[in-house]
C-alpha cells in the first residue's frame, strides 16, 4: 500500500494489482539487459539464467561436479530478500546502465511501501518498508539476482566457482587430495561472504548452510571440517539441492528412494478415490502429481545401474495400472502404449535430446552451450549438413559426463530427425524412434487393433 491508504477493501498494496503483462515486459527487458552487462563473465550469465531453468541447471551442476579436479567442494548458502536495501539495489541498477525513465519505474516500483495486519476485524498501525523486494512476482528473483551482483567478485576472489537459484546460493571448489589448506580457503570465504552481507543489510542463513565432500575415488578419505564464531560445518552424507538429493559418490541412490516414495505415497492416495474418478481424469491426475515428478531433473540420472533406477520405473508401471484400474499383475507395455507413455530410460534419452536440440537451436541457456559443441570438419565435407555434435575423449570416470553422452546419442540419430525444421517437429519424430526401439511399437499396434476388433 502506497501514501498510507487504509481500506481494508484494497489490497494492502495496489500495485501488486498492477498488469501482469507489464510485470513481465519489465522482466524480459531487465533480463536482456543484465545478461548484456554480464558478458564475458559466464558464472554471472549463468546466475541470471538460472533463476528461470532449473532442471537445466542441476545438469550443468553435475557436469561442473564430474569436470572438476580430483576432488570437489560444494556449499550451499541461502539468505532472505526481506532486507534488500532500496537504496543498494538503485545504485546497482544505475551502475548497469538503467537510468532515467526505466531507473524511475523502479524506484516507484520498490520504494514507498507499507503494510499493515488485519484481525478479527482489526487492523493495526501502518508501517512503512524502507527494505526488501515484493514477493511473488517475476521481478522477485532477477531483481534479487542483480542486487548480489557484487557478492561474485568476493567469491571468485578465493577460487571459488558459483551458482545462484533465486537466494539460494552454491559456491564450488576444486582441489587435488594432498591439499591441506581447503578448510582455511573455505574459512576466509564465509567471513568475506559474512561482511558483504552484513554491509549489504543481509544475514547468513546459517541453519541452511552445507558441505558435501565429493571425492574422485570413494577410497579417498577427506577431514574438513569448519568452525568459526558464528557457523560450524561438518561434511554431510547427501544434501537437498533443488528438490534433488545430491550424494557424496554421485549414486543418487537417496534421491531416487526420496522421489519413488513421494510416488508412492501419491498413489496410494489416488488410489482410494479411483472408483469415483473417471479413466481420462484418473491419467490426469496420475500424470500431475506423479509422472511429473519421475520426469523432474531425470536428465541426472542418466548412465546409473538399471537397478538404481529400477524403483522409479516400477512407479511408472503402477501409475498405468492405476489408470486402466488393472491388477497387479497386469502386463504395462500395452497400457504405455495407450496412455503414449515412454518408459523410464527412453524419457531420459528424450529429455537428454530435446536439450541437445535447444543448443543447436540457440534456444538452450548458454551455459549448455560449452557442452554440446557442434562438430567441425577440416575439410567441407557433405556430412558437414548433418547437424552433428563432437564427441570428446572420455577419461576415466567421466562415461556419465553429459558432454560425453549427449554428442553420442546425438550423432547416432537419423539424419531425419536431426535436422528437424522445428522443435515440436523434433519431438514427434524423436518420440516416434524411442516408440520403436524400445521395442512397443508393433506390440503397441496389435494390442490396438485387438482392442478394436473386441469392440
């Protein structure tokens, strides 16, 4: 609420009435311009993009992980958008180059606010908000984004590498196993980190903060640990990183129990009220609350044991059968078939692919870029036409590297289906080919022409 208005008939702030289109203009344009700024700064191109592509961002954060050194250090760090101070994030505006107009619309956007509480018919006295960014609209994370800005120097400073979700904060370090001094690196960067904010009207979220330990060799045994006045760290096990579970040997054996049973526990539900539900509203539902979650980030799980990834698809399989309200027992190739469902190891391959398709498009974020290269000839050859990806030399260990696997499945499509004029294009004919290797394809059309002759 601006100028101190008081009906409880208004919002409490009437510009978050304000036209969701416009909201988003200023979004697009403010995002063009700070990825413009930010050029030849590819961890800063990186942040930005991030806030918006977030299962694109776990696979450029497992490739950092497997690219690095023998072993790596990854932190995260996270903090409140409550103290933004108007006046700093201005400054950091004007100084990218948004001034006049543009820089008012700003001001009057973020400045000026007050709220008030309302209960039980009663309101209390209008307060004033001379700090933070409002919640719940487009600008929230970019305009959160560019106001810690300045925080990448001070992190690149001590050899850090980073990554920023929104306020949510990794930071990366690579270093051989004979390295003594990590836990004194790590130190003197929180302590830095812990002035900015301080100077910055911001607080270390210190009940959030972790350190995962990723060894080159699991025979690798590392002691770090992390003490200081305010923070006390000790290596964990597996952390949460945007919604995945991330382990200290890469197995993601605990992120695939977390997301099966989630799935389960759906099922279960949904399972109760199936006889009052419809077939086509039941795959809704399945598909929503379930199927999405299977498909979320799967791209991570690319290269693992089948019997890793074994829970996941047996989820799948109950998730059809609960659809056509079939046993157990039931065979799901014929009900995949019908629903035009994938199993688990294609939907990889196809998410796997439809990224490889987005970089050769230019329509992938730019850190993708790096990993899926365009192959180029020495010489003009015909092959030249295909669209076809380098492969690089695997080294040990890296057979699940994205930039190994992803130029493989590429070069080994069909011409066709490469050069697609089209992204939806692509995908039917990319879905078509996974239908008919996976080996349901003639199964699928006997089952259908069976299904039509009993009826």
């Amino acid at each position: 609420m601006k100028n101190g208005e008081n009906s409880q008939s208004q919002p409490t702030d009437q510009r978050s009435t304000a036209s969701s289109s416009c909201c988003r203009w200023s979004h697009c344009g403010l995002f063009n311009h700070s990825v413009h700024f930010t050029q030849g700064d590819a961890v800063c191109e990186s942040d930005a993009e991030e806030v918006f592509s977030l299962p694109t961002a776990q696979t450029e954060q497992l490739a950092k992980v497997h690219l690095d050194k023998p072993v790596s250090f990854w932190k995260k760090v996270l903090w409140t958008d409550d103290t933004v101070n108007h006046g700093f994030h201005l400054s950091t505006l004007s100084t990218m180059g948004i001034t006049e107009k543009a820089h008012a619309w700003f001001e009057s956007y973020l400045t000026g606010r007050s709220f008030r509480v309302s209960w039980l018919g009663q309101s209390s006295t209008v307060h004033h908000l001379a700090t933070g960014v409002p919640q719940g609209s487009v600008l929230g994370p970019l305009l959160f984004a560019i106001y810690t800005t300045s925080l990448g120097e001070i992190i690149r400073s001590h050899g850090f590498s980073y990554q920023c979700y929104a306020d949510d904060t990794q930071l990366y370090l690579s270093f051989p196993p004979d390295d003594h001094t990590v836990s004194a690196r790590i130190l003197n960067c929180l302590s830095d980190i812990s002035k900015w904010m301080k100077s910055h009207h911001l607080q270390l979220n210190v009940s959030k903060t972790e350190l995962l330990v990723i060894p080159a060799k699991p025979s690798i045994q590392h002691n770090i640990s992390i003490r200081n006045d305010f923070l006390s760290l000790a290596p964990s096990k597996a952390v949460l990183n945007l919604g995945v579970v991330i382990d200290e040997h890469l197995t993601f054996k605990d992120h695939v129990a977390s997301v099966a049973h989630s799935c389960r526990f759906a099922l279960y539900n949904l399972r109760k009220i199936r006889p009052y539900l419809t077939q086509h509203a039941t795959q809704l539902l399945v598909q929503s609350t379930v199927i999405s979650c299977l498909d979320y980030c799967n791209a991570l799980l690319t290269g693992l044991p089948a019997c890793t990834v074994r829970p996941l698809q047996m989820v799948q399989n109950a998730a059809a059968r609960l659809v056509f309200n079939q046993p157990k027992r039931a065979h799901v190739t014929p009900l995949f078939i019908e629903l035009h469902w994938l199993p688990l190891a294609a939907r990889i391959k196809f998410k796997l692919l439809t990224l490889a398709y987005q970089v050769q498009d230019g329509t992938a974020p730019i850190y993708l870029n790096p990993l899926a290269k365009a192959n180029v000839a020495a010489q003009p050859l015909r092959s030249s036409q295909d669209h076809r990806l380098a492969v690089p030399t695997p080294r040990s260990g890296q057979s699940r590297l994205f930039s190994c696997i992803v130029p493989q499945m590429w070069n080994d499509l069909p011409s066709t289906t490469r050069t697609a004029a089209s992204f939806s294009i692509f995908k039917k004919l990319l879905k078509t080919l996974l239908f008919r290797v996976s080996g349901t394809g003639v199964c699928g059309f006997s089952f259908l022409l069976h299904r039509l002759l009993e009826g």
